[in-house]
C-alpha cells in the first residue's frame, strides 16, 4: 500500500514537472515568435525612414528641375503636388486590395514561419 501512495506520489511530481516544463517552452517560443515579429517591424520601419528621407530629397529635386522647366519655381511643386495627390487618391480607392491584405498576410507568415524550415 505504502508502494502504491509512493508510485503515485512520483507520478504527480512528474506530471507536474511537465506541465511546468510545457508552459515554460510555449512562453519561450511565444516570446522567440514576439521577438521576431518586432525586429522585422523596427528593421521595416528604419528602411521606410531612410527610403521616406531619399523620396522627399527626390521629390524636392524634382519640383525644383520641373519649376525651371515650366518657367517659375512654384509650378514644379504644384505640379507634383498634384500626382502625388492623385496617388493617394488610388491608393485610398485600392487600400484595401494593395495593402491591408498583403500586410496581414505578412504579419500571419511571421508569426507562424518555422525557423527550422527557414
């Protein structure tokens, strides 16, 4: 009887220990997951910083190159003021299809990418 009380008594300690053990490795790979998520983000985010900075310099080149083209300065800027309005217009009327999907579709093949097929 007493061997019965001992065997189930390591039975429990063991199922404990694996219980603990699971969750410990669902909140590391959840963490490992989170990690990667956020380390694509800042990277994005740094190279859309540096690619934002280079269009505004290209942008600002080519308003000024088209303003002596067209005889007054303003105009370049006036004229592609009104493209990149035109721009925004589509993109708004097709966010949708170009990119809200194709950013959650990035952001679920993060979450759920193996790194060991990587």
């Amino acid at each position: 009887m007493k061997d019965k009380a001992i065997l189930i008594e390591m039975f429990f300690e063991k199922v404990e220990s694996y219980t603990k053990t699971t969750l410990e490795l669902y909140r590391l790979k959840a963490i490992d997951k989170l990690t990667d998520v956020f380390a694509t983000i800042a990277s994005s985010l740094i190279i859309a910083v540096v690619v934002a900075l280079s269009f505004i310099l290209i942008s600002v080149g080519l308003a000024l190159f088209l303003g002596e083209l067209l005889g007054k300065g303003y105009y370049g800027f006036f004229l592609l003021g009104g493209v990149y309005v035109v721009i925004a217009v589509l993109v708004s009327m097709n966010r949708k299809d170009w990119l809200e999907i194709k950013l959650n579709d990035y952001l679920i093949n993060q979450i759920f990418k193996d790194k060991d097929n990587v």
